[in-house]
C-alpha cells in the first residue's frame, strides 16, 4: 500500500492520506468531495462541490480528471446542476448520478464507461451523452442477483385523493418502472 501520490484500500476503507495526490488535487482546487464510488483498485469516481458549480470527477493514481460540470438546460431532463449522489453498476461501469430536476425530487442520469474514457481521451461529455433515467431524491444500484444493474429509487409520489408521499420504486436500467418495494428503507433491504 502507497500513500504517495495514489490512494489505497484496507478491507472496505478508502484510504487518503495527507500526502495523498487525489486528496491534495481536491484541496488545492477548493472542492468539497461529497459522494464517491470505488470502481476498483486504482480508480474512483466521484461528486465535488466548488464556488463555480458541482462536478463529476474521476480519479485514479496518474490524476484527476473532471468529467462533468453542470449544464444548466430549460428541459428538466436534460438540466445538469447540483450534481450529487453517485453509484456505479461495476458491471458495464455505467455511471448514475443525481441533479436538480423538480420541486420536489431530483434527477437520475446515467453516463456509460465509454463517454467516461473518451473524457480522458480529451472529448467532452455533451447532454447528449447524458441518459435520463427516473426521477428520484436518493437511489442504488443492485450489483448482483436477479435484478442486477436495476435501480430502487425513491420517487414522490402523489395520492389521487390528495397528499404526497415517498416510495421506493424498482426502476430498470432504462428508467421504466417495475414495482413498488415499500415507503421504509427496511423494504429495501428486505428486497435484496
């Protein structure tokens, strides 16, 4: 394990140390690292917030590179700002991520592996490498099982005789929905 100019994993831990050169690169450009996912070994995708916007950066131990920055749009589904929640189906390591959208719930969007790489190749992500998936204020991505690479998200809801709520809903990978699962997060975890 190496604390210079890289990160390293113990167990389940994502280690950065003061000499660390992702961890400097983020306090040197004044970013407030707010979600991350470890992808691998060597490589970390991540939500940082500055004075300029939020970004989607990626890391490994050659460097940072930022992959997204925000794009405002009058189209909802297409609007790129308060970029936060990040999760990755590690898989096909297709990117979901979450921004500003409505009132009352936020976007999930997806950008796949190969418009990640073409960043790091000096092509810019454009909105239309951008996927909207589902509405939803908070969601993961199942990893392993039957519904692998599925999305549970929590979407608000409105009852037909009035009042709103908060559910978590199966959503495909390509944003349809599947099913209900529950109004508590213990539904959830009953349904992996």
């Amino acid at each position: 394990m190496s604390n210079k100019e890289s990160f390293h994993i113990h167990g389940n831990d994502l280690c950065l140390s003061t000499l660390n050169y992702i961890d400097s690169i983020v306090s040197e450009r004044q970013l407030n690292f707010n979600s991350f996912r470890i992808l691998d070994n060597e490589t970390i995708i991540f939500m940082a917030d500055a004075v300029a916007g939020s970004f989607l950066m990626l890391a490994t131990p050659s460097g940072v590179v930022k992959i997204l920055a925000e794009m405002p749009n009058k189209d909802v589904k297409k609007n790129i700002e308060n970029i936060r929640q990040v999760d990755v189906f590690l898989i096909n390591k297709d990117i979901y991520f979450l921004s500003s959208a409505w009132a009352t719930s936020a976007a999930i969007h997806k950008i796949t592996w190969n418009k990640i790489i073409n960043v790091v190749n000096n092509i810019p992500v454009t909105i239309d490498d951008i996927e909207f998936i589902t509405n939803g204020n908070s969601f993961y991505v199942i990893q392993s099982g039957k519904y692998q690479g599925y999305i549970i998200a929590n979407h608000h809801k409105y009852r037909s005789g009035g009042g709103a709520y908060d559910i978590y809903i199966l959503i495909s990978s390509l944003g349809k929905e599947i099913k209900e699962i529950g109004l508590e997060k213990q539904s959830v975890n009953n349904f992996l």
